[in-house]
C-alpha cells in the first residue's frame, strides 16, 4: 500500500526562467547547467577532532523532482540532521547557481508535512505548504518558518547543531518566519575570484531596471550584501 512520508519539504522558484527560455538568448546548455548543480550537491560534514566524518545527510536521503522553473528537494524527517541538511543543500545549491553565466536567482519555501513521491509522481500536505512558503517570500530569498526550526531537535547534540543551523538563518523583524542566508556563506566560501564585483554590478544595473519587481528583487540582494559587508567589517574590529 502507498503511504505518506513525513519529510521536510523545499519548493524553489528558479526566478525569470520565463526570459531565460524565452527572450535571453540563454542556449539549452546555459540553462541545463542551472539543474546540473542539483546533481553534485556540496554537502558539509560533520568534524570530529578536526577531521571530516561524513555528509550531515547521507547523499541518497536526498530527492529531487524538477519541473521546469520548479524544483522540490525533500529528505525524510526521521534521517538525521534532515532539517539541517535541507537548509545546507538548498543554500549550496543557490550559490552555485550564482556562479553560472545565466546568474540565476532562488525564491523557496521550507517546511515538514507528509509527501507521497514514486519518482514520477509527487504529492502531499508538504509539498502544498511548502508552495505556499514560496509565494510570500516575494523576495529572492528561502522562507522556513519559526515553528519548524524552534520544533527541530537534534539527537546527540550539544547544541552546536542547532546553533550551525541558526548560524545559517536571517530573522526580520516583524517578520514570523527565517530567511536562509547564502549571500555570507558565498562570498567566504564559493565566490569564483572577482565574483563579488561581478555580482555587486549585476544587482546595480537592475536597481535601475524600469520594472519595479525587479528592482524590489536586485534591492533586496544588496541590503544582503551591505549586510554582509558591515558584519565582515565589525569582525575586525573585534
């Protein structure tokens, strides 16, 4: 019999896909590339006196389902470090993408409920709920709600898990869910050389773009980057 999974759940937007296939000139190449990095995840390990021990999830716990500008990445909630796991993919995958010649921005939804997948199918009050995620972030930006990370408990922990996973979250004020934060792991991590000046200009040139959604959308990248630019600088002065 079909049964129900309980999974943490992620719906991601691939943002102007629309132009991409449409009006870009973007070759099936640059955009086949987008959905590539979805196949070599980078995940990050578990140290145990200075020395890796394995992925934080094992690499087959995590699913991928493609759907042209949609992608759903699901792990279930009984594997170990799942939330963790989750937020680090869909935040290694977003700064890869960064990275390609198409410059392609994420906007997602992160939650749990249950999920029914047999490789070609796929549903559940997860998914659902995650779409919904999706819709209001409006920026882009990865929303997992309050309630999912403060009902997130690690097995075995002393607390530095729970604190990586919060280390990895943005919180607004007035604002009841997190933001994933990948504009401070990229620029310390995975930014090829001269990629941050070419991403500050990228985000510059649509600032003036004449379509108030996109420069909402290139404005909330630079308050992320003056963000990081200010916490980067205060560090010094530590």
């Amino acid at each position: 019999m079909r049964e129900y999974k309980n999974c943490y759940v992620a719906f991601l937007d691939i943002l102007g896909f629309k132009n991409l296939i449409m009006n870009s000139g973007a070759t099936c190449e640059m955009i086949a590339k987008i959905f590539d990095e979805l196949k070599q995840p980078k995940f990050w390990t578990i140290e145990e006196n200075g020395q890796p021990k394995r992925d934080f999830v094992p690499r087959e716990a995590v699913h991928f389902k493609v759907m042209s500008d949609s992608v759903i990445i699901f792990i279930d909630a009984d594997v170990e470090y799942a939330l963790l796991g989750l937020v680090i993919t869909c935040i290694d995958f977003q700064m890869r993408v960064l990275n390609l010649e198409t410059f392609t921005l994420i906007r997602g939804g992160i939650t749990k409920g249950d999920i029914y997948s047999d490789g070609e199918t796929i549903f559940g009050t997860g998914l659902v709920n995650a779409y919904l995620i999706e819709e209001k972030a409006k920026y882009p930006r990865i929303l997992v709600p309050q309630e999912i990370v403060d009902n997130c408990q690690f097995k075995n922990d002393d607390g530095k898990y729970e604190m990586l996973l919060k280390g990895l979250l943005i919180k607004y004020i007035n604002e009841n869910d997190y933001s994933l934060d990948y504009v401070t792991p990229y620029f310390t991590f995975y930014h090829k050389e001269g990629y941050d000046h070419r991403m500050e200009k990228i985000v510059l040139n649509f600032l003036y773009s004449s379509d108030p959604k996109i420069q909402e959308k290139y404005l909330y990248l630079q308050t992320m980057i003056e963000r990081f630019k200010q916490l980067k600088e205060k560090s010094k002065n530590v």
